[in-house]
C-alpha cells in the first residue's frame, strides 16, 4: 500500500478490522517492522487524539517520529503552479515536500478545511501536493474532506461493540456554536457503506452531505424517527455543504439525550462539546464508546502504518 488517503485504500475492512484487533492484543509484536525507519507527522491544524496516536502506534511499530507543527513552526507554503510568490507564503510545496522525504519514510499530514471556497477545499491542497511532489507514501491524519483514520477506528469499535448480525447505525448531525468541517462525517458514511448494516443519516434540511459521498445511503430528516431501534448513534456537527461553510441551524432539540438514545450505544471522535453536541448523562454512562474510540484511534493508525511498512520492504 503506498498511501492512505481515504477509506477507499482499504481493500477489505473485513480483514483490516480483524488485523487491528490482533494488534490491539500484542502492539508490539512488530516493532523491528520500523526499526531504522523515521515517519514525519506535519500539522497544519492543532491535534490531540491524532497527533498522539499516530505518534503511539509509530512507537509501537520502532519507528522515529519527527513533529512539525506548521502553524507557528514552518514557513507558509504556496500551492499553485507558475505563482510569482511575492506575497505571503515563503515556500513552494513542489520543494518542501521533496525535502521532507529525504528526512522521512513516511509522512503524515493534517490539514483542515477552511470552509470558505468549496473547490479549494475538495481539490485536497496540502494532501494532494503532498502526494505529487513527495518520493515516500502519504497518510491522511484528517483533509479538507475525510477522516479516514477516525473511521477505521470507529470500524474497530462498532466491530468490537456489536452483538447483531446487522446492526443499526445513525450518524446524527447535533449542534455547534461554530461552522464545522464534513470530513468525519464523509469518512463515517464511506466506512459504513462498507459494511452490513442498516445505516441511516440524520440531520435538518439544508445539511445534506455531498451526494457523491452519501450516494444511495437513507436520509432521515426527523431524528427521533431515525433513532427506533437503534443499535449505535454516531453523533457529530457539521456545516452547510450546499451553503458551503455555513451555520444554517443551531436548534438544540438536536443534541442528543439520554432519552432519544434509548438503549443504543453512542460514539462521537471527540473532542466534543458536552451540554452541545450531547448531554452529560449520555457521556458518562455505561453507552459511551467515545473513550474507547479514542484508544482504537492508536491501532487503527498502527495497522495503516504496518501496511505501509511491509510494503516498503
């Protein structure tokens, strides 16, 4: 496997969810895989869970880790082709990335949506520059438009937790104070098309997802009618795809209650606004995942980078 950029580089979560499961029971059964190897793990947006799982699983593996945080850390770097770099980035991407790879086996980026320019932000700059200039395999640490390391983990968990041959699964849109990136979201819905479950989407109308994303997959807009029976409730906020960016909505009868879950376990990336997004009664009681997602988050970038290693040898 040379990248992992988006659920789309999983050829059979089947096999990659079993695989991270025998890795969560001996994480260091390989770690002579990374010896001598070193993995670069660039942020251009801040991080807690990704950075120190990542980070984690490359430790469980031998490898080295070098952390940039390119916020305050490395220069701005320009992304267009022929631009007469005069104004404020300092660095083309064309010999930044080339750099880079001298210094690393593997990078691994982040880098968030700005949620202002809708073609800007799905032609994936910083992922995508990346992966032309660079000479070494890319991994997806969260884009403009997927989280597909938060979804394996989420795949891992729901794996671990279910307890039916088909479950039911809810990926719910809940409020937020601020405007919100679709990556997780869109790399949820990925995920779960994968797999045999009836899977439905949540949310008010005007927050429909990309449609090439959710393709066929059921939309619900009343939510209490989308939690009967629910088995798993995946709760996140995103903002308006149509109204790109935008807040369209910040009903609080959205955020999800002890009562609505019902007896359904309910998952979440973190970090998560409690009282917002969900109510304290939920996150502490025994139908929280949210902590055990967090720790899958480590075997789940574990797995990835275990592939990309076996492939380099």
């Amino acid at each position: 496997m040379k990248n992992y950029l988006s659920i789309a580089d999983i050829d059979a979560l089947p096999n990659w969810i079993k695989e991270a499961r025998l890795l969560k029971k001996k994480p260091n059964a390989y770690k002579a895989l990374g010896s001598n190897k070193t993995i670069g793990l660039l942020f251009f947006n801040n991080s807690l869970r990704t950075r120190l799982s990542t980070q984690k699983a490359a430790m469980n593996l031998g490898m080295e880790v070098m952390v940039m945080n390119f916020g305050n850390e490395g220069w701005a770097l320009e992304y267009g082709d022929g631009t007469i770099m005069d104004q404020g980035t300092s660095e083309h991407i064309k010999e930044a990335a080339q750099v880079i790879s001298q210094y690393c086996d593997i990078i691994a980026i982040r880098a968030f949506a700005s949620l202002t320019d809708k073609v800007i932000d799905e032609a994936e700059e910083v992922l995508n520059g990346f992966k032309q200039y660079a000479s070494v395999p890319i991994v997806n640490m969260e884009s403009s438009t997927g989280h597909p390391l938060q979804a394996l983990a989420d795949a891992i968990t729901l794996a671990e937790h279910n307890t039916k041959e088909r479950p039911k699964v809810v990926l719910s849109w809940a409020p937020h104070p601020k405007a919100l990136p679709h990556a997780v979201a869109n790399s949820f819905v990925q995920m779960m098309q994968l797999q045999d479950a009836d899977f439905v989407i949540t949310h008010p109308e005007g927050y429909e997802l990309d449609p090439n994303i959710t393709k066929d997959t059921p939309i619900e807009y009343d939510q209490k009618k989308a939690f009967e029976n629910a088995d798993f409730v995946y709760a996140k906020n995103w903002s308006s795809y149509s109204h790109y960016g935008m807040v369209l909505n910040q009903d609080t009868d959205w955020m999800i209650t002890k009562d609505k879950l019902g007896d359904a376990k309910f998952m979440h990336c973190l970090p998560v606004r409690r009282n917002v997004i969900v109510e304290d009664s939920v996150l502490d009681s025994e139908q929280s995942l949210v902590i055990e997602e967090a720790n899958n988050r480590t075997y789940a970038a574990q797995l990835v980078l275990k592939k990309i290693l076996e492939d380099l040898e």
